[in-house]
C-alpha cells in the first residue's frame, strides 16, 4: 500500500511538472510572438525607428526579456517592454500607459529643479513637506530612482524625460513594477531643509484626492477663455500674456473665437508687450496655431523687445512645433527652457496591439522637420531662466520680472 502510495505521488509530481513545464513554453511562445509582431510593427510604420539603436540591440533586448517571462508578472513584462520600445527615442511611439496605470498615487508632486529633486505641492495634510528637497525615497538616491524611471519614458531629449519622470514619481505602479517600491506600499522620504532632516512615509490615494495637485495655472487672474488658451491683461505693466496650453479648439470657446476676441481687446487697450507661453503646451494639431501667427505676424508687437515666448520641457510635438515657427518667422525673444520636443520629429502616432497579450503601443508614421539645419534635439532659449525653489516659496515669477525690466 505504501508502495502504490508513492509510485501515485511520483505520477503526480511528473504530471503536474509537465503541465507546468507545457504552460511555461506555451506562455514563452506567445510573449515571443507578441514580441515579433512589435518589431515587425513598428519597422513597417516608423520612418525611421533605427536612427539611435540598431535593429540588433533591440532584438537582443527582446530576446533577454523573453528569458525572464516565466520569473515576471504581467506588468512587469509590460515595463520591461516600455523600456525596449523608449530606447528608440521618440517620445511618439510609447506604451500606451493609460492601459496600465492604475488610480493610484502618492499626495505630492515633485520637480527636478538644478539636478536635485523637490516637492513643491502636497495635499492640505502633508502640506509642511512642500517646498523641502528629496534626500531618499524608499532608501534609493533621488538620482537613482530619477534615472531608473527615465528608462520608461519615451522621449527625444533629456528635458521631457525629467517632465515625464517629475510626473511619474507621484504613480504607485512605477514604483510597484520596478523593483523601487518599499516593503510597506508607502512612499518613504527623508527630506531636508535649511533646518535639518525629515521622514514621512505617505500613504497611497486615489485620483480624486491628488485633482488639485496637476493644475498649476491661477485662473482668479485670467482676463479672457477656457484652460486650453486664456489671457491676463496685466494692466498697470501695459502687458498681456496669452497662454497657449493645448493645441487642441475647446468645444465651448473654438480658437477662432477667442483669437478675434484677444486681438480685439490688444487694439483697443494698447498693448505694449506680448508673453505668448508655451511652456505647458504638450501638442494638439499644430494647424490651430496659425490664426494667432497670422495676425500676430503683422502686428506693431512682433518687434524685438516687445515680444516674449515662454518655453520648457512641458512644451512638446505641436507646442514645440508653434516655438519654431515664432522663432523662425517672427522676432520673438525665446526664454525660459528648452523645449521637451525636438524640433526635428515623429509624430501622428498609429496604435497597434499584440495578438496574444494586447499589449498597445502607439508608433509615430511621419517625419517633420520643423526647423531645418537647427542642430539641436530641443527649441533652445535665448534667455535661460530657470524657476527656483526660493521662487516657488516666495510665489515669485521670474519670467515676468524679466519681461517686465527688459527694455
């Protein structure tokens, strides 16, 4: 009896091994299938996906994930897979993250600020945290967490990267799903000050309770529009800013509407100066832009010293494309940051989806060359003003300060 006992346990084991054994290689077959079709994708749509790596390094990268699937999750996969797709450099062919993240977040949002990392706004019950910069995060460096986080994000240039990782440093998943996540879940942080150091461990929230957290415009100032494009007179200065944040009509206010209105209110309240800030302007269709460039380009205000354009690296794709074609065509001072989209680019992305996973990245088809022989990967200031963080305690903006004092 005990005999048969064991022969039964050993037919089991082999059998429940080779059932393992099988979904394993069916499992590693289809991810390599999903990976093929990737490849194969977007070489039949990309203009030109090799510029940076060779087609072999990013087979090699495939092929080293595909060696791990069986020991990774199904996120961890996709990561690994992001970071593949964003060694192509081109901030248009990505992961579509939307697919993945969950509503997930820590309370604070930080800012890359001269190679060190800050917090500059929390919600109300961390809100002694703000403005104190960031000497740990779950025990890691802030420029090792920085630069593993850069590995996912799809950019052309290191400007949109730290965008996109100031951004991504608040998502639980991109800590969770990169080996950088604490034991607890929680955020872990020492902080410091002029004062001395902090830890705080800050809990997980949903979406609705970090809303507030993503706008950064005051809209108690605005003269005249919608989010997308508004603009404040500011009246003692004789100045008006026009903030241009998406290139995208409003379906309440269309473009055209709000461009008579703002170029009815210069003529009739004499105007001296022009901010036209792009700063947080991340694409859109790039044709909206034209009635503003239309008018302004035969305007008493395109002279030197009379207009301003605010650029960063929030500024990207159309937005980046308006900054060339100001900067070309018209003369506009550039200040601020460089861009975080390069001035030669992909674009008008297509969406394709794995057959076995469903995995979608979305792959740029064209090429635009928004400023020829302009031998840069971003629009370039004429004046570097950087925001400090003595600036974002003090409420201060030193591109006014400058526009205001140049004469």
């Amino acid at each position: 009896m005990k005999k048969l006992m064991i022969i039964n346990l050993v037919i089991g084991l082999l059998i429940f091994s080779s059932i393992a054994y099988s979904r394993s290689t069916t499992n590693k077959k289809m991810w390599n299938q999903d990976f093929d079709y990737i490849i194969t994708e977007i070489e039949r749509l990309h203009p030109n996906p090799y510029r940076v790596m060779a087609k072999e390094e990013i087979e090699s990268k495939f092929e080293q994930l595909l060696k791990k699937v069986n020991r990774l999750n199904s996120d961890e996969i996709i990561f690994e897979i992001a970071a593949i797709v964003s060694s192509l450099e081109d901030g248009h062919t990505s992961i579509v993250w939307d697919q993945y993240l969950s509503d997930r977040y820590y309370p604070v949002k930080f800012k890359i600020i001269d190679d060190k990392l800050y917090i500059i706004k929390a919600t109300d019950e961390y809100a002694e945290i703000i403005y104190k910069e960031v000497a740990t995060i779950n025990g890691y460096h802030p420029s090792n967490v920085i630069d593993k986080m850069a590995s996912y994000c799809s950019a052309e240039n290191e400007y949109f990267r730290d965008f996109l990782v100031e951004s991504r440093l608040s998502f639980v998943d991109f800590y969770k799903n990169t080996a950088l996540a604490s034991k607890s879940g929680e955020l872990e942080l020492y902080v410091k000050d002029e004062s001395g150091y902090y830890e705080y461990n800050l809990p997980i929230v949903n979406g609705d309770d970090v809303k507030e957290l993503g706008h950064d415009i005051d809209f108690s100032n605005t003269t005249y529009g919608v989010y997308n494009y508004n603009f404040e007179h500011v009246s003692d200065k004789q100045l008006l800013i026009f903030n241009y944040n998406d290139c995208c009509t409003d379906k309440y206010m269309s473009f055209e509407m709000f461009n008579e209105h703002m170029w009815s209110y210069i003529e009739a309240n004499d105007i001296e100066k022009i901010v036209i800030d792009l700063s947080r302007n991340l694409g859109g269709d790039a044709r909206c832009f034209r009635a503003f460039f239309d008018r302004f380009a035969i305007s008493e205000l395109n002279q030197q010293g009379k207009a301003f354009v605010v650029i960063g690296n929030q500024n990207y794709s159309a937005g980046t494309e308006a900054a060339a074609m100001l900067k070309r065509l018209t003369a506009v001072e550039l200040i601020g940051q460089p861009t975080g989209g390069s001035p030669q680019m992909f674009g008008n992305a297509e969406y394709i989806e794995t057959p076995n996973h469903g995995v979608q990245i979305a792959v740029s088809v064209d090429y635009f060359d928004t400023y020829p022989n302009y031998n840069h990967n971003a629009i370039m200031p004429d004046h570097s003003i950087i925001k400090s963080i003595e600036d974002y305690k003090k409420s201060l903006d030193p591109i006014i300060e400058y526009v205001v004092a140049h004469q």
